[in-house]
C-alpha cells in the first residue's frame, strides 16, 4: 500500500460521491442514528483507502475478492491500524455490503461483488446482571451523598434499573417526556416516559413506584437549584452547571456509586443497569416479548440472550439442590 496522501489522491470520484450518497440514504430514509451513520462512514473511507492502495478507481474493478481481501485486512495489524474486534469487523463489513447493494440499485455499479461476502461472528457474550441485593446496594449509595446531587444520582440510577433505558435515551430526554400520575389517582397509575431510541425510534416506558419516588424528589427538591445555573433548558436529568447531564457525566456518577457500595468502580457501567432489568424479570417470569417491547429491541433475537443467562442460573440450582443432579 502507497504512501496515505497519495492513496488519498487516488480515491476515485464514483466511489466517493457513492458513498455520500449512501451515507445519505442511511441518515435520511432509512433514519439510523448519528453514531451509526459517523461510524459506517470511517469504515467507508478506510475501504476507499484500501481499493485505491490495489488500484481500483471505480466500482467496475471491484471484485468479490477485493471485498474478501478488505475483511482479512480488518482482522490484521498493520503499521496504521490495530486489528479490528469481530463485532467491529462485522459492522465494517456491513457497510461495504450496503454500499455495494446501493450502487447496484441506483445504477452506479453493473453487479454487487460484495453480496456473497459473509461479516464475522461475534463471539456471544453473555450480559452480566447484578444480583437484586447488590442493585439495592448501589442504588442506596448513589442517594447517600449531599441534594441536590444525590437526589439527582438516585434518580438517574433508579430510572436506569427501574425502565432498563440506554443512557443515552436518559440523558436526552426532556422534563416534557416525563408524564407522572396525577395527585388523585392514589399513586395507583405508573408514570411514563417516553425515550428516543437507536435510529430516533421513540416508545414509552413505565417508571416504577420507586423510581417514581426518586424523581418526584428530584424534580422538586433538586432540578430547581441546578437549573438557576444554567439556562433553564427543557433537559430532565441537569449536571452541576445548570446543562444537560453528559453520557461520560453518568458514567463518572455511576462509577462513584458503585465504589461507595464496594462494588467495586470499574464492575458497574450504565449498561450493567439495564442487563438487570431484563435479565431480574425474566426471572420474575415476564414474557420475552414484553421484554424486548420494553428494551426497545427491534429483533427478539436480541432479548433472547437474556433467556440464556436465566437457564444458567436455573443449571445453577438444579445442581446446588437436586440429589441426584451431579
């Protein structure tokens, strides 16, 4: 592969204005979210780079070993790159899949040389959940400080347990998502609140009694006297300053928690929070269904993990109990 400056010189015009074009077709008509859009578009530019450092200018000369050769290449080190994880591997892959596809349809390339090319396996990994003493542990700790920033924190953390959002669904909701039950209702009505999801997909989720009880103190006892150092903007959870709470803001939060509960800091993250929520009612016995509806998981294939985490633990204690298990 030639010096970068001149591969760059190299990168053909077809290509590149394909690629916009794709990258477009993605953040417009198809609406995936921005990071997924900004990440598919570093993999593009590296597979330019890659096609014009084996001579290939156009999509005319690309052929289903050049695509083959790309995927090897994403899995090698090199002096520019590190290898790439099979998941990352994939997602590259997918991209170049999806570009390939767009030009065939919209007439730029005569055939799709990458539609036999197969992304990586990720290995499975199974999501690790706390055990429901240790979440009530963590959760403790995080409302163990001074107001108004615990009453912020145990809010946040009993909203991520509580509704098994995303961080960044948390931190970008508004005051206005939030519809808590009315003073009459006897506290009978759970409180909604409607997230943005991957690919600005919205839905609504429940906001149990306790995490209820958490954000009415918050709201009341707390976002007033952090709000009057910012703007006064519409965003639910606020930081220190008055603005909107950051993803790397929570994660510090959430990290001193977990260390004041002796959990250790670097053995709790925002995702942790969410794998108990799916992983503790499946094991309450909630439908599988329900519990991708709730996650925001548009396959259940992707809840379906959580099912395999609950048939270990059910190993667990056929072994620990039965007689004649072992």
């Amino acid at each position: 592969m030639g010096p970068p400056g001149r591969i760059l010189d190299a990168v053909s015009d077809q290509l590149a204005t394909a690629v916009r074009g794709y990258l477009d077709h993605l953040a417009v008509e198809r609406g995936l979210a921005r990071n997924t859009v900004s990440a598919y578009r570093r993999d593009l530019d590296r597979y330019q780079r890659f096609l014009a450092g084996r001579g290939i200018t156009d999509f005319a000369g690309t052929a289903e070993a050049d695509v083959t050769a790309f995927l090897a290449e994403l899995r090698t080190p090199d002096a520019e790159h590190r290898p790439l994880s099979a998941a990352s591997a994939s997602r590259a892959v997918i991209a170049v899949r999806g570009l390939h596809r767009f030009a065939a349809r919209e007439g730029i390339a005569a055939a799709d040389p990458a539609r036999e090319v197969r992304p990586p396996a990720p290995p499975m990994r199974l999501p690790k959940a706390l055990p429901v003493t240790d979440v009530i542990r963590l959760l403790d700790a995080a409302g163990a400080g001074e107001p108004p920033m615990s009453l912020r924190d145990r809010a946040l953390l009993e909203l991520l347990y509580g509704t098994g959002a995303r961080i960044s669904e948390l931190v970008g909701a508004d005051v206005d998502d939030l519809d808590l039950a009315e003073p009459g209702d006897g506290g009978q009505r759970p409180a909604l609140l409607k997230v943005r999801g991957k690919g600005s997909k919205e839905r609504v989720v429940p906001v149990g009694s306790y995490a209820k009880q958490a954000l009415a103190a918050y709201l009341v006892r707390a976002r007033p006297l952090l709000a009057v150092k910012g703007r006064g903007g519409p965003a639910l959870l606020l930081n220190a300053r008055g603005g909107r709470l950051t993803r790397q803001g929570a994660w510090q939060l959430i990290k001193a928690a977990a260390d004041r509960a002796g959990l250790g800091a670097g053995a709790v993250s925002p995702h942790t929070l969410r794998h108990c929520f799916a992983t503790h009612l499946l094991d309450g016995g909630a439908d599988v269904r329900v519990v991708q509806e709730l996650l925001g998981h548009a396959s259940v294939t992707t809840t379906q993990i959580y099912t395999l985490v609950t048939v270990d633990k059910l190993r667990e204690v056929y072994a620990a109990a039965h007689p004649r298990a072992r």
